[in-house]
C-alpha cells in the first residue's frame, strides 16, 4: 500500500513539473551532480521544491527568495552599524584615556617607571583596593578592539555588496503585495529601498544582462521558455506571471552577443582602413585612420564599458592594447 501510495505521488509530482526525469544518456552521464538550492536528487530524478509548496507565511517568502539569485534581497541595516561602531568606538576612546593616564602617573612618579620599562614587573606590583591594573586593562581594550574591527569589517563588506536592480525589487514588492505572505510591518523591509542590499554577483547587473533578461519576460513563450529555461527551472513555480531563465544559458547567450560585437568593432575598422588606403593610393589617408581608430576605440570602450562590469583599470588597459 505504501508502495502505491509512493508511485502515485511521483506520477503527480511528475506530472506538475516537480520531478525531472533523466534520459538514459542523461543517467550515464550524471556521474556527481550539482543542483541548484531547492532540487534534490532521488535516485534517476531530480525534485524541483516549487516556490508554491511552502505555506504562506516566510516560508513561502524565503523560497521565493531563494528560488532566483535576483531575488536574494536583504536589509544590511546601515544606521544599527554606524551606532553601534559609534558606540564601540567611543568605548575604546574611553579606555584609551585610561591608559594614557595610567602611564602618565607612572611617568610622573620616579620609583614607578620601572613599571613601563617591565610587564614581568608591571604583572607583578601591588595596587590599592579597587584599583585596575594595565594588565586588565590592556585585556578589556583587546577585547573591544577586536570586537570594533570585526563589526567594523562587516560593515565594509555588506556595503560593498551590490544593490539590487529596480526590476528585481519591484519583483519582490509585487510578490508582497499580490499574494500578501507577511503581516505589513514584517514585509516592511522591502521597502527600504536605500537600506537594500543583493546577494547576486557583480557582473549579473550589467546593461546587456538586464536588457536580456527584460527581452525574455515580454517575448515569453514556449520557443523561447524551452530554449532559455532548463526541466528543473521551469518546476520552481506553477505561477503563469513568474518567469524563470536558467542563469547559464543566459550568461552564455550574453557572452555569445559580446563575443560578436567585440568581433564586428575589430574587422569592420581594419575593413576600412584597408578599403581607404586601396582606393585613395596612400594619398592623405593619415587624418582619415586616425578617425577610424578613434571611432573604433570609443566604440570598444563604450561596448566594454555597458555591457559588461569591467571596471575603469581594465577599460583603459584593454582600450591601449
């Protein structure tokens, strides 16, 4: 019986696209799979956890959230850092004032600057009741120096963090706002819009990825979901306004479109020169290749420079070569 029950619950999983079956070929050649967060793999199937198999509530938010890298948006809570790195700051500004009149007193007292000169001695001298000795005092400041600079290291990172793309987060506000998972002042985060950070990588914010991706939601269609969307992607939702694209085949159609661009700006400009010098018989073509190679510079810079994320140094370096 529960045999039964088991297959008929595979053949309805199948059926609605959370099991993706693997060919034979498939099989042979699956030998340690990678999935992606949300599949597991049960013997010749990969299962697709769906955006609408969690309940209502954060479950269902977090797999939304987790069910697209553009949707991986997050408070980094910058004014809680900056209070807090103000408050330990000032901590360690105070107990730096007591170290420095402790070794001021010391200085100032001739039979007690051997303490300065010695920790063994330091360590070792007697202090009136209640009194703090540099040896503690010295710990404390180790302890809130470290506690300072790891908060203050984590501040860095989370502002170094990309923040997200005004397509994905009007995504993540419709999604709130259509199907309601959150209480209001739970789903409140969304809204903070300059407090937001993503987790998606760099380059994945770039003009052409974007324009790419925007192209593919308004041509939406099976051609287009069958070429762009792999078995597991198309399983993570049964929600016909929820449109999903395998990353790798689009960063592989996006490198593909770079790859002709890049080709086109370097032969159409050798093309010219060699058309210019042909027919003018080298006369007063000096003039005429330094605007082609100019044109044909800018260009290259300008495609380097929007369709990717390479950064200033690499623009330059790549525009000089």
């Amino acid at each position: 019986m529960e045999a039964s029950d088991h297959s008929s619950k595979l053949a309805s999983e199948m059926e609605e696209g959370r099991i993706v079956t693997l060919s034979p070929c498939e099989k042979d050649a699956v030998v340690s799979p990678t999935l992606s967060s949300g599949t597991t793999f049960v013997g010749s199937t990969y299962t697709t956890r769906g955006v609408e198999d969690s309940p209502k509530g954060f479950p269902y938010v977090a797999s939304y959230l987790d069910s697209d890298d553009s949707f991986m948006i997050y408070r980094r809570f910058g004014f809680l850092h900056a209070r807090l790195l103000l408050n330990k700051q000032d901590e360690l500004r105070a107990l730096e004032s007591d170290l420095r009149a402790v070794d001021r007193q010391d200085w100032n007292d001739a039979s007690r600057r051997k303490y300065l000169k010695s920790r063994t001695k330091d360590n070792a001298r007697e202090l009136a009741a209640n009194a703090t000795s540099r040896k503690q005092l010295l710990e404390t400041i180790e302890k809130k120096t470290l506690e300072y600079g790891q908060l203050l290291l984590q501040a860095q990172q989370l502002v170094s963090l990309n923040r997200p793309a005004d397509r994905d987060h009007r995504s993540v506000i419709n999604m709130t706002e259509n199907h309601t998972p959150l209480f209001e002042a739970e789903a409140s985060f969304i809204y903070e819009k300059e407090d937001l950070i993503t987790l998606r990588p760099g380059r994945e914010t770039a003009f052409l990825d974007a324009f790419v991706e925007r192209m593919l939601q308004m041509c939406h269609c099976k051609p287009i979901q069958r070429l762009f969307c792999s078995k597991e992607t198309r399983a993570k939702s049964d929600d016909p306004n929820l449109h999903y694209f395998t990353r790798e085949r689009i960063n592989a159609f996006v490198t593909f479109i770079i790859t002709c661009f890049i080709l086109v700006v370097l032969i159409v400009p050798i093309w010219a020169l060699y058309h210019i010098t042909t027919n003018t018989n080298g006369s007063a073509t000096s003039p005429t290749c330094l605007g082609v190679l100019l044109v044909s510079t800018l260009i290259f810079s300008a495609i380097l420079s929007l369709f990717t994320k390479a950064r200033r140094h690499e623009i330059l370096a790549a525009a000089a070569g």
